[in-house]
C-alpha cells in the first residue's frame, strides 16, 4: 500500500505541477479571481449610495418622531433628512414638488400620489406610537408599563414553501452547479492528459513501473487539486468580504450542511472523474479525445437536469428518490433532495455508499480499459472489444 | 543472475504471437532479440516488462519469477517515443528516476549528470517538444537510464537513427553492459545490429528459430564463403573439391560456398596451384542470412533487410 500511494503521488505531483505551471492554468485562475472580485465588489460600488428618505414638518420635527425614524433607519439601512416648511400648505406643495418624501403637518400626513414605498407606513407607525404612549402616560401607566406595551411584536412571518429553509436550498443547489461546472472543466483536462499518455506511448513506460490504478487516480488527484484550488480563489474575495464588512448576507448554513455539501462535491467530482478517464483510455489520437469524452458529457447533463427539474418540483416523489439514490444522478440530486429536511438518514447513507463504491468500481474498470487498449493501436478502441478481450483471457 | 525467458506464448484474439519462446539474458553481455517485422519481439519485450501478461509460462530473474519490484530496477524504452511533450527535459528524466524509487534529490542529481553525458546538458529547462527528433531519442535513453537499472531493455533502439546517432547509443549500451548491465534490445535490422551484439536470439512467427553468440553461430553455420580472385584460365582447380559449390561469378570475384568438412586454406592452396591470387577473403553468413538459414525462408516479401 506503502508504494502504491508513493507511486500515485508521484503521478499526481507530476501532473499538478505541470498545470499550475501551464499559461492556461494562469489565465483561467487569474480571470476567475477577477470575476470573484467582481462579483463582490461590484453590487456595493451600485448599491453604495444608502437610501435618503426627507421628511416635510411643519416648524423642527418632533423629538419622538426623530428618533422612531432614525431607529428604523439604522435597522433597515435608510437615513432619514427632515426640513422645516412654514405651513401645512408649504409642506404639502414640498411634498408634491418632490422635496421630500412625505409631509407631516396638523395631524394630516401628505405623500406623493401613487407612493408605494415604506416610509410613509413608517411615519404614520412613528406617529401613532408616539401618540399611543403619550394618552397612556396621561392615563397613569408607567413608564416601563408603556415601553413594555410598546414592545409588542406582530407574529412571525415565515413563508411556506417545498423547501424548508432558503439557506439549506442553496447549499444543496450549490453543489449541483459547482459540481457541474467543476466537472466541465477538470474532466476535459483529465480526459486529454489520459489520451496524451496513452497516444504518445508514455503509458507504456509507465505501466512497466506503476499500475493503471496509480496512473489514473494520480491524474485524478491532481485536477482534483487544481479544481480545489481554483474553487478557493473563487471563494476567498467572498469569504474577506463577509468578514470585513457585514454587508453581504450569506445564508446562514449550518457547519453540518457545509461538510455535506463538501462531501457530495468530492463523491460526485470523483466519479466523474474516473468516468472521464476511462472514456479517454479508449482514444487512439489524441484528437478523438473530445468524441471521446462526449457520452459522459451528456450523461453530466442529463443528471444535472434530471437533478434539478424533477427534484426542485417534486422532492419527495418516486422519480426524485431515485435520482437522489442512482450514483451518477446522486450527487447532484441528493443535496437538494437532503435541503427539504424530508429525507431519512438511510437514504442519504445509501446514496453517499452507492456512489463510493460506484467510483470504486469505475477506477478497476477505468483500469482494465487502460492496460487493455495500450495494446490495441492504429485505431480507436470500442468499449465491446475491451470487455470481450477480458472475457477471452 | 541474469534474465530467464521460459516457455512464453501470448495470443491477440485468434492470432498467435508468441508459440513458447525460452531463452537465457546473460548480464555483461549485449543481446540483440531479432527477426523480422510481426515476428513478436516487441510482444515479448512487453511481457518481459509486465505491460502484457503471458498466456503461458513466465519471465524469471535471479532464478525466480519477476515482480513487481525487481522491474523497478530496470529501465525500459519502448519503441514509439513516450515522453510528456510539455515537460521540461531535466524534470521529465528526475520524474522517472523518481517512478523508479530514487529520492528527489538523487533523481535530479543523476538526471544532470545522465544529460550531461548524452550531450543535452544545456537543455534542462527546455520543453520537450520544442527538442529536435535526435534529442528526444536520447532523452527517452536517458529516462531509462537514470536510475541505474540493473537490466535495460530496448524496443528498436536503432530505427529511424542516423550512423552517428547508432554509433553513440552503440557506445552507450557498451559502456553499460561493461558495468555488469543486462542489456537486451530488440531489432529488424539485422545487419546494422550484427557487430553490437555479442548474444542473439532469433525468433520468427512467435518462435526462437536461433540463438547463441554471435561470433560461434557465424564460424560454425557452415555457411562460410570464400572469396577468391585468381588468375587461371579455367575452374579446373576446383574438381578436387566436388562439395564446393559456386555461389556467383563476375569479373574478378569467385565467390564458393565452403561446407563444414572443407578446410578452406586447403581451397586456397589449390587456387594458388592454379594461378596467381590477387585477392582473398573467408567470408562468414551475415545475420540475415542466418536468420533465412534458420527460419527457412528465402525470398519473402516481408523478410529481412
């Protein structure tokens, strides 16, 4: 075991230096860390102006009033400016001549025609409240009896959905379109590194020291690597941002979810992987590689789609535990499916084994492929041809 | 010590490429594993490397079957190039001085002095395929030798290279075998190869159909032919010698296959009886026309070069 892992990690060493050395290894991770940036920075430079909201009163605003408004905005992101007009008709024509946003003169509360917006809710709240706790005190509650009062929340507000919890879905659609997208790369990558070995003969030299099983997981290992890496370039302005600002709001996702959703992500990408490197060892020159590889691109597809139409609709159908248990639809199933909290814990185990044991499985096969096409040249090699040379000796 | 090929048959489907092939390696010794296209050597040469496994019999060294680590020790260059072409020269030998266990340090070490040695000590850090043809060749000797391989075994060596090309990968493989090396390489080319090898072994059809030194098969072949250029009026001379045939004859040149059981000085001094002998010569059968001896062929289209 000692030396198969030495050998493995040599393989894996070999191919993840040449790439991190290779120009498109630097332009895809430069361009990904700009888009990340981007993608942070971008909708705080737009959204960097915080909303104004003015308010029209006759003579200075009231004291309680300013400071219900003020509250509000600092718990909803709105600063709030107050100008003094002579009369209640001053603050009207203010109003309508978009001065401010409201008016608030001689118990009457003027907004634009067709205002839709909060705050004219939150004046008349600001101006109830104050109201409220003014006639209170005057009819002998405390004080603390008035705040206490005041206090009174509303009920929750929870909207009901096929998903339990917004955060969780998106942990779960998360790993599909990483994974997807991972996949899309990194298993062209494997692909043509494969067919490279094996159309430039370097396979031969190397299955005389090493096994099939070393070379392929090697491979695997080292776009494994790459793709982790280039994930956390891709993460890393998010995560900076989140802590220096507080800004960006990230669902909140339990530690759990994360580690699952971590889990899917090397199951699925190993599976693939090892899909992507069984279909390369079948290629005789290395530009059949792309035809080559085009059955586990669809087969990538059809499962992200199966993925997300029929388990977004309908979670806990027949189709969709299906799709979350079968090992080539699973990891991208199964963390939506697990979002909804309506999956048993043996499902998920099921899955998660059946998907190990699947990527198991493909690295023999991937195996026996490589060492029986090496032997086969001149053209490309059909999958029957292999399995039936495998029969026959 | 030593190599031990025992018995070996291997089959593609229905076709047969190997029929039981047995044959000794000796280290120190150059061997050259010949015959001609399809005859199965480099079928053989995989087996031997565990890239193909024998449908019968077995490769043994030291006087057990080969494993796995004993084929860490040797170094192997097949036929086709196999070099990662984005690779840098120096990285891509230190690689697989490492694949054959030697520590970092130890591979890049040998790697620099093995490039030095094969003239491609200025090209470290360059990208494999921007390397011309001959340069990769010795690169891919290079990733074979650098480990110091206690066996090397090499698929064609000699195609496709240019006199001074075979002279210096000559001068190699001579140079290891003197260490002790077991050096095994595999060739169509029989008669480039003839002066190289010290021990053959001829296989044609997936069979061995010679083997043995080369210097002993060639006297004793009884193929051996005189060359002769006397100035007599006839070819009297030669009835005393009913068992000599006449092989050609031009201007100047007789050429007489001499059986075993003719002493061919005795031939000459009845030439000398005849006439003046301007010239002479005792020529022994190259390869190829042991190889046709041997394999009991003679004029096949795909034959011997």
């Amino acid at each position: 075991m000692g030396t198969w892992w030495r050998g493995t990690a040599l393989v894996a060493e070999r191919g993840l230096v040449e790439n991190v050395r290779s120009r498109s290894f630097k332009v895809l991770t430069g361009l990904l860390l700009l888009l990340s940036i981007a993608a942070v920075t971008v909708p705080q430079l737009i959204s960097g102006d915080k909303t104004t909201y003015t308010l029209a009163t006759t003579g200075k605003a009231p004291v309680g009033i300013v400071a219900a408004l003020d509250a509000a905005g600092k718990s909803a992101d709105f600063t709030v400016r107050y100008i003094s007009r002579a009369d209640g008709n001053a603050v009207r024509l203010a109003v309508r001549d978009g001065d401010a946003t409201s008016g608030l003169a001689a118990g009457t509360l003027y907004t634009k025609a067709r205002e839709t917006g909060t705050f004219p809710v939150l004046v008349a709240q600001a101006v109830v409240a104050l109201e409220t706790s003014r006639q209170l005190s005057e009819a002998g509650l405390s004080p603390a009896q008035v705040t206490e009062l005041q206090s009174i929340q509303p009920p929750r507000q929870v909207s009901v959905g096929q998903v339990d919890d917004e955060g969780r879905a998106g942990a779960g659609f998360a790993v599909g379109i990483v994974l997807y997208l991972a996949l899309t790369f990194a298993g062209s990558a494997i692909a043509t590194t494969v067919a490279t070995e094996k159309s430039t003969r370097i396979s031969e030299v190397l299955l005389a020291v090493l096994r099939p099983s070393q070379m392929i997981v090697g491979t695997v290992l080292a776009f494994g690597t790459i793709t982790l890496i280039q994930l956390l370039v891709l993460a890393t302005p998010l995560t900076v941002a989140v802590r220096v600002t507080d800004k960006i709001g990230l669902p909140a996702v339990a530690a759990g979810d994360i580690g699952l959703a971590v889990a899917w992500f090397v199951l699925g990408f190993a599976l693939y992987a090892f899909l992507f490197a069984a279909a390369a060892a079948l290629v005789d020159k290395i530009t059949e590689v792309s035809s080559a590889i085009l059955p586990v691109t669809m087969i990538l597809v059809v499962g992200y789609m199966l993925a997300v139409t029929i388990v977004m609709s309908d979670p806990s159908g027949g189709w969709s535990v299906a799709a979350s248990i079968f090992p080539l639809t699973a990891p991208m199933a199964m963390p939506i499916r697990w979002a909804s909290g309506q999956v048993p814990v043996w499902q998920l185990i099921l899955a998660m084994t059946l998907t190990a044991a699947t990527a198991m499985l493909l690295v023999a096969v991937a195996s026996s492929i490589y060492r029986r096409a090496l032997v086969i040249t001149g053209h490309r090699v059909r999958l029957r041809e292999v399995m039936r040379d495998r029969t026959a000796s | 010590m030593g190599l031990r090929i025992r018995d070996v048959a291997h089959s593609f489907g229905d076709r047969l490429a190997l029929d039981g092939v047995r044959f000794d390696v000796a280290p120190g010794v150059i061997t050259g594993l010949l015959g001609p296209n399809g005859a199965g050597k480099t079928t053989l040469l995989r087996i031997m490397l565990g890239v193909l496994s024998p449908d019968r019999g077995e490769v043994q060294y030291d006087g057990r079957p080969v494993g796995e680590q004993d084929r860490r020790t040797w170094g192997y260059m097949p036929q086709e190039r196999g070099l990662y072409p984005g690779m840098p020269a120096g990285d891509q030998v230190a690689h697989f001085g490492r694949l054959h266990g030697l520590s970092r340090r130890d591979a890049v070490s040998r790697a620099h002095a093995l490039l030095t040695e094969l003239g491609l000590g200025d090209r470290w850090s360059q990208r494999t395929d921007k390397l011309s043809g001959g340069m990769q060749q010795r690169l891919q000797l290079a990733t074979s030798l650098v480990h110091d391989p206690s066996v090397i075994v090499l698929d064609e060596p000699f195609a496709g290279l240019d006199p001074v090309a075979v002279a210096s990968l000559s001068e190699t493989l001579r140079q290891r075998a003197g260490t002790g090396c077991t050096v095994l390489f595999s060739s169509h080319q029989l008669d480039l190869v003839q002066d190289l090898c010290e021990d053959i072994v001829m296989v044609d059809r997936g069979r061995t159909v010679l083997l043995g030194s080369v210097a002993t098969l060639r006297a004793s072949s009884g193929r051996r032919q005189l060359r002769v250029h006397v100035e007599a009026p006839n070819h009297d001379w030669l009835l005393a010698f009913p068992q000599v045939t006449v092989v050609s004859e031009e201007a100047d040149d007789l050429r007489l296959a001499v059986p075993p059981g003719i002493e061919p000085l005795e031939l000459l001094d009845a030439a000398r009886a005849a006439g003046r002998v301007v010239d002479f010569g005792l020529d022994l059968p190259t390869l190829s026309q042991l190889f046709l001896a041997a394999a009991d062929r003679t004029l096949d289209p795909a034959g011997v070069r």
